[in-house]
C-alpha cells in the first residue's frame, strides 16, 4: 500500500495492492465498500508483476486494486487486507 504522510482523518488517501486473480478481488473490494472502508475500489487485470519470493525472481499475472479511502479508515483497510488477502 501507498500513502502520503502527515494528514487529518478525513484526507482521502489511495493504496495499490494486488491480487492473484479477478473473482478474488472482485470479492474482497466489494466487502470493502459495502463495509464502507473504502470509497471505491478500481480493479485493473492483466497486470505483470515481477517478484523476489523464497530466493527467487517470479513472474505473474495479477490484477491491481486502486483502493480510496480515507486516513482515519487506513487502518482497519489494512487490518482487513491482512485477514482476507490469499
């Protein structure tokens, strides 16, 4: 996740996370907006993603959510992150 430092709870801040296919952050972005911890939730496919994991560089094809919410609710965005993301 991104975010600019330094703001009041109500400034609206974006975070970028991805997730390894359509139906699965269809699911979890819907979640987010209907327990109003995000704004909006914009799901681009077709994204590549190039990563070091367990020593080694892989290669994926994943799909990216640009997540709106605000810096009071940032928090809890990630604590569901956490829990929800496979």
């Amino acid at each position: 996740m991104i975010e600019r430092q330094n703001g009041t709870e109500g400034e609206v801040v974006i975070c970028l996370t991805t997730f390894p296919d359509a139906e699965k952050a269809r699911q979890i972005g819907t979640a987010w907006v209907e327990s109003q911890l995000a704004a909006c939730v914009q799901l681009v496919p077709g994204v590549e993603s190039i990563y070091r994991w367990e020593g080694k560089t892989e290669s994926s094809s994943e799909v990216l959510a640009i997540v709106k919410t605000t810096r009071g609710r940032l928090p809890e965005l990630e604590a569901s992150l956490q829990e929800l993301h496979p």
